[in-house]
C-alpha cells in the first residue's frame, strides 16, 4: 500500500516532527528561525493588500511570522484544530482566550479548582471590566447548571486540575455550556494534546502553558489558544495583534524543536510516574496518592474515559503537615524544587506556599489544597534512582 503524502493522514509522532515545516530558499533540514521584526513588501500595492488582509502573507512579527505561524501549524496537526495563535507564555493565552470573548456585562463560570493565576484572571481581573466569574466545584455538574445564567458567555475549566489533579468531565460541560450559549475553554497543560483531546470533546477552544512539556527542557515561556478558524477569527487574532502578548521567534523556534521529542519524552515521564505513583501509596509516611489511572482517585472512571493516560504529575499528602512535607522536599537531592511541570528533571513543590499561596487559606481548603500536599512532576531520570531519592525523603519524614 502506497504512503500517504498528507500530513493529514500522519499519526502525531510524525506530525511533530515534519508538521507545518516553511523552508527558506536554501532548503534547510533543521526548521529556521527568523528574527525579524518586519518584512519588506514588492510594491505599495501589495502592502496594502497585506494589511487589507487580501494577501496572507507576513507584516510585523507581532502580528505573526513565519517562526510562529510554524510552531502553530505543528500544534494544530497534533491538537486537531483548524487554527492557532501563539503568545508569549502560558498565561499569556488563558487572558486571551478569555478577555477576547468577553465585553461588560457578560458573566464566566468557571472550576474552583484552578492554577493561581487563572483564578486571578477570572475572579480578580474579568471582574473589574465588569465581567462577573461564579465558581463552582468543577466534578459537581449540578453546579456547573445552577450557575448559568442568560448573559454567560464562557465556561472555564482545567481537567486534570492543578495541583490535585481532579478530573472533569469535558463533554458534560461542554453540553452544559452550549445549551445556555456559551462557550468552553480548556487548559490541557497537565494532560498535553497526547492524551486528551478536549475539541474533540466538545470544547470550543484549548489552551497550554507551552513553557511546560512542549518545551519540556526548562528553557523558553510561550502560549498557545486553539480552536475553529471561526473562533480564533473572531475571538483571538486580532485581540493578540493589538495587544501585542506574541511569541518571541526565538522562543518559537525552541517550542518547534521541542515538539519533536514531546512524545518520546510523555511516554517515558508517564511510565515513571505510574511506578512511583504505586511506590508512594504503598509508604506507611504517606497519607494519599492522587493519579489518575489508578484506580483509587475519586474520578478514575472519567479519567479513562476521556484521556489516554494519566499524565506525568503525582500528587501526595505526606502524614503530618507543613514542617513534614518540607522536610521530605529538603532532604532530596536528584528532585528538585521549583514550579515547572513538564520539565525532563524532576520537580517538586508545596503548593500551599508557592502556585496557590494568594488564594488563601479558605480557598485551598475548598478545594483540598492542604499543607501536607505535595505536587510532582516526574521526570526522565532513571525511576530506581528517584524511587530511592524519595526513600530519603520519606526518611526525614
């Protein structure tokens, strides 16, 4: 049987590494990057052309060039998605996603359980443009419906959560949003466009923290938003190119050469995160694992429904509280503490302290953020070796 020469017919290995691929004149193996910050126009014809928006060519690197309008190519290939816009970090596209939708007077639902920052954006920011957020505890669909009202414009939610990796149900909220005429943003950073696909579920746009695994070295911030060419149409391409959170081409060039590996790099991070996650709920220092395919997390039927793994993040609570689990963080030496996820090392953090400390004490506790919770992003070390630097940890417990 012949080879397909479509890219739309590549499974998603191969999607990341020749996906959305612009070659210059010289015919370069390796993707190019290109710094900078205009172009130069034939004619003032085709100048204005351009801006008219008559010809889809580059004008100014904050409104696109050819370094990002690569890495969003090869996202769309693996996402799925018709159309995609890169920003300058994670965050970056969360505001667009949802600030681009929304005008006064418009109302968000949105899940409690959310990174610090996101809850800022819908509790703290939106608000202030006058665009009130109702939070809900995001597995409870009852209240995702009771919190509907008719001028509800977006429903926003993180599946699996940060830090304590709840998972919810996409398709349920996404009927749930439709139904009332709004619409579902996604962050998919934890579980990556490798194993879970939220458009396919009924979302209408997801976004990733590419800082995360798609880099996956610790090197570069960047962004993405993606969804239908209508939606980005109409929502978020011309919200970014006036606003001006674009991706620098450097940065995009490093997003690129990380997709190559993120497959190879999930997979081997995922099958350690599965023996430790079994190592750890076996100590007597631990008091409870949260992973989403075992088969003890509270949403462990909707996780296997919905991914097609339980991702490279381990959330424990160690027996005690804020001394103890800063004594097991302390006493390791190979896990290292900081706040990136994705990383090829491993990281650990307390998010009580660090991701979560603004929301307060009141709001974690809702949401099951205690000071005995620990957050892991497993790594691409040898498991034997982080299975006994986590031996040490337990020990200082």
């Amino acid at each position: 049987m012949a080879i397909s020469k479509s890219p739309k017919d590549w499974r998603p290995a191969t999607r990341m590494v020749h996906a959305g691929s612009i070659r210059s004149q010289f015919g370069e193996m390796s993707e190019a990057m290109f710094l900078t910050q205009g172009f130069v126009y034939p004619n003032m014809e085709a100048a204005e052309a351009r801006f008219k928006g008559e010809d889809p060519g580059f004008i100014y690197a904050r409104y696109g060039s050819p370094t990002a309008a690569m890495f969003e190519e090869r996202m769309c290939a693996l996402e799925g998605a018709e159309a995609a816009r890169s920003t300058a970090s994670g965050m970056a596209a969360v505001t667009a996603a949802i600030m681009g939708q929304l005008k006064a007077g418009d109302h968000i639902v949105a899940a409690k359980a959310l990174f610090g920052s996101c809850r800022y954006v819908v509790e703290d920011l939106m608000p202030r443009f006058g665009v009130p957020c109702t939070l809900v505890d995001g597995t409870d669909y009852a209240q995702w419906q009771a919190a509907m009202r008719p001028n509800t414009k977006v429903l926003f939610l993180e599946s699996p959560t940060n830090p304590q990796l709840e998972i919810i149900d996409i398709r349920r909220v996404a009927d749930i949003a439709h139904a009332g005429g709004a619409t579902l943003v996604v962050d998919n950073v934890f579980a990556t466009p490798l194993l879970q696909s939220p458009l396919q579920l009924g979302a209408d746009c997801v976004v990733y923290s590419a800082t995360k695994h798609i880099d996956g070295q610790g090197r570069c911030l960047a962004g993405m938003v993606l969804g239908s060419a209508e939606f980005i149409d109409k929502h978020i391409h011309n919200f970014l190119r006036q606003t001006g959170p674009s991706v620098s081409p450097f940065n995009a060039w490093v997003m690129v050469k990380g997709l190559e590996t993120l497959p190879v790099r999930v997979a081997q991070q995922m099958r350690n995160a599965e023996q430790i996650a079994d190592f750890l709920a076996e100590q007597p220092q631990v008091k409870r694992v949260l992973y989403p395919t075992r088969k003890d997390h509270p949403q462990h039927d909707v996780a296997m429904k919905q991914m097609k793994g339980g991702g490279t993040i381990v959330a424990f609570d160690i027996r005690g509280g804020k001394d103890e689990a800063f004594r097991f963080a302390n006493a390791l030496s190979i896990i290292k503490i900081s706040n990136n996820i994705g990383d090829a090392k491993s990281i650990i953090t307390h998010p009580a302290t660090t991701t979560h400390q603004r929301i307060g004490p009141v709001a974690r506790a809702e949401i099951g953020i205690g000071d005995s919770l620990l957050r892991y992003s497993v790594g691409l070390e040898d498991v034997e070796d982080l299975i006994e630097d986590l031996r040490a940890g337990l020990a200082a417990v």
